[in-house]
C-alpha cells in the first residue's frame, strides 16, 4: 500500500464527486473549525461552482451525535466531511446511508478502514501514508480538486498554507515531506510559491529587524515576544548598522554573518533568562519560506505561516465565514478586518501566557511533565492553540504541555501537546488512556491529543498519565 493506492482513491471519490455535480445534487460540506477546515471546504467550494454544481459549506467547532442527526434533518442529497469524522463512519452509516465521504488527515482505526465498502473514505493512513506529517485535509482536499479538473492546480498555495497550518513542515530546515512536498513542487512550477531559506521572524520582508523579532509567537520568544523596546535594546548592542538610507533595515537588508549575530544574540538571552544553554535554536529559527508572490507585499497573506496564522484566528474568533471569504479571493475589506482580528488575537494570547506565568499555582512542574490548570480563563476551543505557544516556549520546549479546562459542570478538557521528537508518542499514550479511564473521548493530531473527561475521572486520569511518561521517558 502506497501513494499509487492513494491516488487511485482520490480518482474514485472524484468520479463520486463528478457525477455529483453533473445530476446538480445538493451538497453539504461539513467542516471542522481550523485553519485546515476553512481550507479545505473553501477548495472544495471553489472547485465545485466552477464546475456548476450546487455546494454550501457548515463549520464545527465542537459536535456530538446530536449535530449530526441535526445535519440530517435538513435533507441535504450529499454530505461531504473535511477535517473530521474519523471514527464516526458507523455514525455516519446509520444517518446517511451512502451518501457520504469523508476526507480527513487524523488516523483512522483498522475497523473503520475493513469496513469501508462503499469506498467513502479519503484518508492517506488506509494506505500507510502518516498524515500527521505527509498532507493535511487541505492537502487532500486540493487533490481531489485537482482530479475534478486539472486547472485547479492553481489552488495548491492554500494547500500548503494548511500543511504549515498544522506544523507539518517537520523535514531538514522545517521543509514539507510527502504528498505536500509534491503539491510544494505544483505551486512552485506555477510560479505560485517561492522557496528560500532564511531567518523564521515574522514579517521578515517588511518590518524593521526588531519589530520582526517582537512580532515572532512560534516559538515564542521569553521576553522579547511582543516587547520591541527589549529587542531594539538588544539588537543596539550588536556591530549591526540598524539603518539603510534613513530608515530601519529589516532582515531582508541584512547579510549572513549579520543573521547568525542575530540568532546568537537571540539564544544568549534567552539563556539569561531562562538559565539555562539554549540548543537547536537554529532549527527552529531557521529553515525554509514560502512566499505567495501574486499577494500584496507585507500582507498577512504574502507569507504562507501568517496566511495560516490569520486563518486560525478566524477558526478561533468564529469567524469561519470570513477565513473562507478569503480563501476564495475576497481581500480588501475582508482582509482588514481579518488582519485587524489577528493582531488583537495575538496580543490577548500574549496577555493570557503572561496570566498563567505570573499565577504560579496554575503551574505544576513533573519534570518531563507540565500541568498548567487554565479554569477561568481560557475556553476550551482556544486551549489547543495557546498549548502550541506555550510548547514553543522555551522554558517548556523539552517538555510535555497539559493544559486542562472546564467545558461545564459535566465535563473538562485536558490538551495534550509537545515538541519533543522521538522521545514522546502522544498517539500511544492518548490511546491507552482511552482504554483506560471510563467515560472519556481521546482524539489526537501529530503532536498533540486532547481528552474530554468527567470531573469524577480525573484523579485516575492523572495517575495513568504520570505512568505513561514515566514509563515512555525511561
């Protein structure tokens, strides 16, 4: 089993697809609430009325059987899930009959792939593809597109903005491996993408060297992470001429040796700070960009990271709508509001991670292990995206993160997440635990896993995960 099963799949959805839109059906496609879910509903929208099919997009940030069921009282003739529905093919089964696909990057079980006879199932790990690293649901989305007809392979940009998106940028110099390497190359002989190899600092083409440094969330950056003042500082105390022709330079204007000072400087401090020798900065800092050339120069869209960046802040504020609006191509006013929103959802990020380091007591220090209780004042949709910061953080880098949050009375949410590679299966250990623990739901991406949980469950809960650490950290 490989890619040449995989892609003969995408060709047999695609017939699916096709005759749908030929008899003009009634096609619902459901979507999850992530930057990868607004993109691949938007792919599968474009495609579908450029082709004269009838098509409406729902976006999820949390469902239950009861959604579902709800879904299928509005009669839709087709239902096409993006980004979920693994795990709930019986589900489905039962509810629509076969008039569903599902296209989804999450790992599937052995059942759900011996099961699948109607062959509704898009999903790279039934032909041993890990779609934790190798394509996202946007990345399958844009192939299935691209099989409907071949010009939309000037769709692939949002692809790999997915692909980065969902951090699976995890080759030599945070490149992309696998399929979305070879949807990489599509954009690139288009023209559609540019690759260089430069300094990972937001908004490298446009804002002055420590503005780029301030703005920089992953990783985040111990106190110089939205204090430009400190980074200015910082840099002052180089041998770098900060100035070009009156103006500040940014790290498009500096030289090699000039960005190896930086990242220097960089790494001494947060050594300072933290106490401790910071290795591998190089290879977070440094590594591939990807540059979408027909956007407007210093927009949040130009870069492929920020396009993903303000795509989850769109999922994240429930602004789903307007995430998609631009994935279609709607800018001007929709791309204000969109870049306005990311700003202020970065700074409240910013005020949240300082909330929880200066409260002391909500952090709970196991070595390998960090429990950071966030009840109050985060929402659990928002808890997988402030893990992530906190994991690129650099005092907790080597660790693994569990944030827990309260849903309601009925139910909390522990969220998994870590950066170390090869030292720590999350996937493994979340699937024990649900074998484990009555009354809970486990789900899992790459690095990161999250679990819904009674209040009464907790303590059993707690006790097995120390144990799995434990036992996977020996």
């Amino acid at each position: 089993m490989g890619y040449i099963e995989f892609y003969e799949n995408v060709n047999s959805i695609g017939e699916k697809v096709k005759n749908l839109i030929d008899d003009r059906k009634d096609i619902l496609i459901v979507s999850n609430s992530s930057c990868d879910g607004i993109i691949s509903a938007s792919l599968l929208i474009k495609a579908i009325w450029k082709l004269g099919g009838k098509a409406t997009a729902r976006f999820l940030s949390r469902f239950n059987g009861d959604t579902f069921s709800d879904l299928k009282k509005e009669d839709h003739e087709f239902y096409v899930f993006t980004d979920l529905g693994s795990g709930l093919t019986e589900h489905f089964n039962k509810l629509f009959s076969n008039g569903w696909i599902i296209l989804d990057h999450k790992n599937i079980n052995f059942t759900e792939i011996a099961t699948d006879d109607n062959n509704s199932i898009l999903n790279p790990w039934k032909y041993d593809i890990d779609g934790n690293k190798e394509i996202t649901s946007g990345g399958i989305s844009y192939l299935l597109a691209k099989n409907l007809d071949k010009k939309f392979s000037d769709l692939s940009p949002l692809s790999i903005v997915s692909a980065l998106g969902e951090y699976q940028d995890v080759g030599e110099k945070r490149s992309l491996v696998g399929l979305n390497n070879e949807i990489l190359e599509d954009s690139k002989k288009n023209g559609l993408i540019q690759t260089d190899i430069d300094l990972l600092l937001s908004f490298n083409e446009l804002l002055p060297i420590h503005e780029s440094i301030a703005n920089t969330y992953i990783p985040y950056l111990y106190g110089l992470t939205s204090n430009s003042e400190k980074c200015l500082d910082l840099l002052k105390k180089t041998n770098i001429t900060l100035k070009k022709d009156g103006r500040l330079k940014t790290i498009y204007d500096i030289n090699q040796e000039e960005k190896f000072l930086i990242l220097e400087t960089i790494k001494n401090h947060l050594s300072s700070q933290i106490e401790s020798n910071i290795d591998n900065l190089e290879n977070i800092l440094i590594g591939y960009t990807y540059v979408l050339p027909a956007e407007e120069y210093g927009s949040h869209l130009y870069d492929a990271r920020r396009f993903s960046e303000l795509l989850n802040s769109c999922a994240l504020s429930s602004k789903t709508g307007l995430g998609m609006s631009i994935c279609l191509g709607e800018r001007s006013d929709f791309l204000e509001e969109a870049e306005r929103d990311v700003q202020q959802f970065n700074k409240s990020s910013q005020k949240l991670i300082s909330k929880i380091l200066r409260e002391k007591w909500r952090i709970f220090d196991k070595g390998l292990c960090l429990f950071i209780n966030a009840d109050g004042i985060i929402e659990p949709d928002y808890v997988g995206y402030l893990s992530r910061l906190l994991s690129s953080h650099y005092q907790f880098m080597n660790k693994v993160i569990i944030i827990k949050t309260a849903i309601d009375e009925n139910y909390s949410k522990y969220f998994f997440s870590s950066l170390l590679k090869g030292s720590i299966d999350v996937e493994q250990m979340t699937k024990e635990l649900s074998d484990s623990v009555e009354g809970i739901s486990v789900t899992f991406n790459n690095t990161d896993g999250h679990i819904i949980i009674p209040p009464a469950q907790e303590n059993s809960l707690m006790s097995i995960i120390l144990k799995q650490i434990k036992k996977i950290s020996k």
